[in-house]
C-alpha cells in the first residue's frame, strides 16, 4: 500500500494508486477463475481503503463508486473501486473507466487499488470480526 498521503487542502493532479484496466480485468478474472467462488475467500473478513483511493475517485464528481473483486499477481485479494456516473435512460450506473480502454499500453486508469486485505490488516478488537 503506498505511503503517500494528501494534505487536505491540496488539489492533487495526478492519481496516487491507479491501476491499468489490463491488470484490473487480470486480477478480476483470477479472482472468479482460480478460486471459483467468492466462498473460498472465507478468511477475507474486510478491506482497509486508503483515504487517498476515496479521494480520487470521489474527485472525479462520480454519482456512485463501485468495487470490483480480484486478486494480484502475489496471489492477494484485492477491491478495484471504480466512480460511476448514472444513466437516467438505461438507469445504470455506469463505470467510469477511460483511459486504457482500448488501449493495452497505458499505465494507468481510473482504477484505484492498494487496498489490503483483513486478515491481515485488521483491528483484532472490531465487533464486527468474529
């Protein structure tokens, strides 16, 4: 996870954590493919978020943020948040996915994740952990 943080007064240009849609749809196709099911994660209890991947996405005047399942080249699970913005004529709420679709060599898209996953960045004292 990066280390980096904002000042909350500064308007950033460049995003921190975004991840390219190739390796987006990679770690998503893992996640359904190696494992077969989501109850094979069973031990995954939560995702810490950074405040950084929050802000980004918000910044981007999104109406909805969706999270994506994955997992990584290290064989860790990951979510993939994505803003939306919704469609009144369909009424779905449409990810806002640009930079990289159809382009296989960007670097980076409007994909935030460096989440971590719980266990093991989990607070052994939360209510909600049993």
């Amino acid at each position: 996870m990066s280390q980096e943080t904002i000042p909350e007064n500064h308007k950033q240009t460049k995003t921190v954590n975004a991840i390219p849609l190739k390796t987006a749809q990679r770690w998503a196709k893992r996640w359904s493919k190696k494992e077969g099911g989501y109850n094979k994660h069973h031990t995954i209890n939560a995702f810490l978020i950074p405040k950084v991947d929050l802000l980004e996405v918000l910044a981007e005047g999104v109406d909805a943020v969706r999270a994506y399942i994955g997992v990584d080249d290290n064989n860790i699970e990951k979510l993939m948040i994505v803003g939306t913005k919704y469609d009144p004529v369909t009424k779905i709420y449409v990810d806002m996915i640009t930079v990289g679709v159809g382009n296989a060599s960007a670097e980076q898209d409007d994909i935030y994740d460096f989440t971590r996953p719980c266990p093991t960045d989990c607070d052994p004292s939360s209510p909600l952990l049993t």
